[in-house]
C-alpha cells in the first residue's frame, strides 16, 4: 500500500495534500444508490470490489480490493491497512499508530474497531459493514447502521442543535424554523471537515458554531431520490446543487412547503440531499408522522413519527417493512410519549445500548426484516458516555445538544430535557438493534479502550469509547465504510449488500466537493453517471478548501 502522511485530513478536509482520486468509482459511471425495485445497489463499488477511496500521498489506492478483500480505507501513519476483508476478516479502519485494527469480522468475530490511542469506537456494525459518519477531535461517531439500508439519524420533533460543535457545544442539526443555515461555515466559507492535525474541525460552523444542518419545520423531503434530480448538496452561494441524481429530476430534502432548503448554505437555505423514487415523502416531520427515509418501492414510509407510529424504515424486497415493530407498525423512533433512555451514559460507565434479555438481536436481518433496534425490556441503557456525563442529543424541547464535541467528549445524542429516552421504542421495549448471535457486549468503553462493536460471533464489543475515540458510523452488510476520518483519515460513507458501489463518480473522476469559489457541484449524477464529488480529471480536490 502506499505510504501515506497521518497528516493527511479526512474526507471533509481542508488543505488536501497530493491528489484525490475518485472516491469511489464504478467504470465511471454512478449506479443507483437506491434501486427503484426496493433493493440497494453497492453504493460505492462496480463489482463488489471497492477501489481506493483515497491516498494520502496523492494516489488513490484501493479500498475494497478486486480480489474480494477489503483493503485499509485509511492509515494515519502513511500506512494503510485493510479495512474489511471480504475474507470474513475485518480489519481496523483507523489506527492511531498508523495500523488498521480489525473492526469487524465476517467471520463471526468483531474486532476492535480502531484503537483506542487512535480513538476509534465502532458505532453501529449490522452483517458485516460499518460504516463512519463522523470524526471529531480524534473521535469518530457513528450514525447510523443498516442493512443496505439507510436510518435516519436524527429525527426529533423540535430543533437539531448542532451536530458537531468546534467548541464542544452542539447547535442544532435542523433547525425547526424553516431556514437552513450554513452547514459548514465560518464567514460563508466552508472549514474543514477533518484537520490535518487529526482534530476535528467544526463541520457546520458560523463562527466556530454549528448551525442546523437540516431544517424540520414542516415536511422533510426526499434523501434520496432515484428518479428526481439532485440539487446542489452544499452551496456557498446559498445555492444546492443537486446531490444526486436518478432521473434527472430532484425533489426537495427538507423543506417548510414542499421546498428542498438548502442543506448546505450559507444563504440559509436547504436544498434536497436525496430523494427517492420521483416522490419523496418527509423523512423527518414535525407534522407527526415520520415518513419513510429510504424506500425501496419507491415511496417514502414513514421513519419516524412523533404520534408513536413507526412506519417501514426500509424494505427488503422492494417493500417497506417495519423497521421496528411489533405488529407490522413500525412505533416511533423518537416517540415523544416513549420513553428515550439515555444513548450516552451520565455515569461515565457504558451499558448495553440494545439488549434483548441479554442477547442483541440483528438491527437488520437479511430476510429484510428489521429486528428490535432498542432493547426488548423498553429500557435504554447509555448508549455513550461523556466523561460521565451525558448531554442530550436531541431534545425534545426541540434543541438539539451536540453529537459530538469537539474535545473529545460526546454529548447526548437524544434527551428530552437533559435526559436521553428510548431512540426507538416499541411499545416501550428496546429492540436489539444490532446483533448477529444475539448478544449484546458493552457499546461504549469508559476507560478509553475500544471492545468490538458488533461481533458475528454473538458478542457486542463497545460501541464508542467517551474519550477521544473514533466512533463508526454506519455499518451495511459485510462492508465498513469510513464517512469521515479523525485525523487525516477518509472514512467510507455507505456500503451496501457486500458490493460498494461508487458512491461519487461520473466517469471514474471526483470534481470538487466544495469549490473554492463557494459552489458545490453535483455529488451524485442521476442519469446513472456520477459526477466526480471531489476531483477535475481524475484527481481529487479540496473537499473543503478554506483557500
């Protein structure tokens, strides 16, 4: 493998170094992320096999390997290690010392996510994929984990604070007021995502600050969509360009009247990330009904629904079925009437996040039915502790407290007044949200270390570790995907069914996420092409370039 610089920002870096490559690329052509007929298709892969996602010193080298092995996504010493291992083996996705540790083994055995000098805590891992979502000051947190299927993260009825805080403090996420501020901005311009320093820059930041993400005051419109167009994801100009594209049109992601605002923009405006098959119906509402985020059918069911209904998340078979149910209705994700038990623990001691009378049930099993997210006993133990102290993600009070700090520390994730209640209840018992033999082992490690998140074996290792650990986001299906690296480090964002697709490219090449000039050009092409998210001619630019 290529040596490669620890220097090196991750993904949502500024001051890329050497050159970037395609991200991910399919012969140049950009497959469906979702496929209309209900199944995903590899979201970053041709044939299974993942190519490099990026090089540290300028040349992309392989992420997924042709021979069916997953190789290092990313080395912070210049070295890169297998990330997962088609082999059944999975190795560490990040390793502060420059070395992948296992995070998770399809062979029925989860290794340590990343190190714990190198902060990598695995968040979510379903059959086999993890996949990253975030890094912060050498911590790395996940998001969410599916089985080729994509979970809301967030969904309240009220306010997103901020997502990720450069100051430690977390603004909202979405904000509930109809108007999308900056994602990523200091003074209108974008700040890296990851800092070469391994520290984690603000992602959304005016001032230092996050502002909402995504905004929820009204209907949330489609994430994804197949057969609409993709608007700008991210604008400087206060303008989205289309994030993705399946038929060329693109439907709105979030908006207050039936308008995608601007996801990323700096005028406040949000525009559509994703949308579904030609109709995208509200990811998050605040109307109380939670509609589906990703659709296999085509159509959008609810996924999170404030009145306590929780409708199919994804479906496996082109079918939406519940993700979490009890009698064929999914309850709510984030029930304002359930009860959310803290994500993150307040103790500084990490207990079993889903347990299901002590075994951890699949989040996603393969016959595409979704099994208990949250424990069965309707109780949620700390999902993630900060230091001992647990700060509410989302509140019910509709602020939303900060995901990640920025110091190390995690805050809530989900509380309503400080305390964090049940993610996802159904009818009061927590589901087991992901589990291959049905046990459950700690999610977050309080003494820094990181226990294996998920392991085939039937044993849940620690999810995040509460001090400056790296956290996995999303975990798919045999595949983990680095999102955003820690230091320096390019995580993959989604991996599906054991294939990973190209998730940004048109022809192979990566044309900048961000431009300098403030313009973000299409992620995802729709016509079946993918425009290059981060490079001109096969090269990779800035992601975000402060310059």
């Amino acid at each position: 493998m290529a040596g490669r610089d620890s220097s090196f920002p991750g993904w949502w870096c500024r001051g890329l170094t050497g050159e970037f490559q395609a991200l991910l690329s399919l012969s140049g052509e950009f497959q469906a992320l979702l496929s209309l007929s209900g199944e995903f298709q590899a979201l970053l892969s041709l044939s299974g096999e993942f190519q490099a996602l990026l090089s540290v010193s300028g040349e992309f080298q392989a992420l997924l390997s042709l021979s069916g092995e997953f190789q290092a996504l990313l080395s912070v010493s210049g070295e890169f290690q297998a990330l997962l291992s088609l082999s059944g083996e999975f190795q560490a996705l990040l390793s502060v010392s420059g070395e992948f540790q296992a995070l998770l083994s399809l062979s029925g055995e989860f290794q340590a996510l990343l190190s714990v000098s190198g902060e990598f805590q695995a968040l979510l891992s379903v059959s086999g994929e993890f996949q990253a979502l975030l890094s912060l000051s050498g911590e790395f947190q996940a998001l969410l984990s599916l089985s080729g299927e994509f979970q809301a993260l967030l969904s309240l009825s009220g306010e997103f604070q901020a997502l990720l805080s450069v100051s430690g403090e977390f603004q909202a996420l979405l904000s509930l007021s109809g108007e999308f501020q900056a994602l990523l901005s200091l003074s209108g311009e974008f700040q890296a995502l990851l800092s070469v320093s391994g520290e984690f820059q603000a992602l959304l930041s005016v001032s230092g600050e996050f502002q909402a993400l995504l905004s929820l005051s009204g209907e949330f419109q489609a994430l994804l969509s197949l057969s609409g167009e993709f608007q700008a994801l991210l604008s400087v100009s206060g303008e989205f360009q289309a994030l993705l594209s399946v038929s060329g049109e693109f439907q709105a992601l979030l908006s207050l009247s039936g308008e995608f605002q601007a996801l990323l923009s700096l005028s406040g405006e949000f525009q559509a990330l994703l949308s579904v098959s030609g109709e995208f119906q509200a990811l998050l509402s605040l109307s109380g009904e939670f509609q589906a985020l990703l659709s296999l059918s085509g159509e959008f069911q609810a996924l999170l629904s404030l009145s306590g209904e929780f409708q199919a998340l994804l479906s496996v078979s082109g079918e939406f079925q519940a993700l979490l149910s009890l009698s064929g209705e999914f309850q709510a994700l984030l029930s304002l009437s359930g009860e959310f038990q803290a994500l993150l623990s307040v103790s500084g001691e990490f207990q079993v996040l889903l347990s299901l009378s002590g075994e951890f049930q699949a989040l996603l099993s393969v016959s595409g039915e979704f099994q208990a997210l949250l424990s069965l006993s309707g109780e949620f133990q700390a999902l993630l502790s900060v230091s001992g102290e647990f700060q509410a993600l989302l509140s019910l009070s509709g602020e939303f407290q900060a995901l990640l700090s920025v110091s190390g520390e995690f805050q809530a994730l989900l509380s309503v007044s400080g305390e964090f209640q049940a993610l996802l209840s159904l009818s009061g018992e927590f589901q087991a949200l992901l589990s291959l033999s049905g046990e459950f082992q700690a999610l977050l490690s309080v003494s820094g270390e990181f226990q294996a998140l998920l392991s085939l074996s039937g044993e849940f290792q620690a999810l995040l570790s509460v001090s400056g650990e790296f956290q996995a986001l999303l975990s798919v299906s045999g595949e983990f995907q680095a999102l955003l690296s820690v230091s320096g480090e390019f995580q993959a964002l989604l991996s599906l069914s054991g294939e990973f697709q190209a998730l940004l490219s048109l022809s192979g090449e990566f044309q900048a996420l961000l431009s300098v000039s403030g313009e973000f050009q299409a992620l995802l092409s729709v016509s079946g092409e993918f425009q290059a998210l981060l490079s001109l001619s096969g090269e990779f630019q800035a992601l975000l370039s402060l310059s």
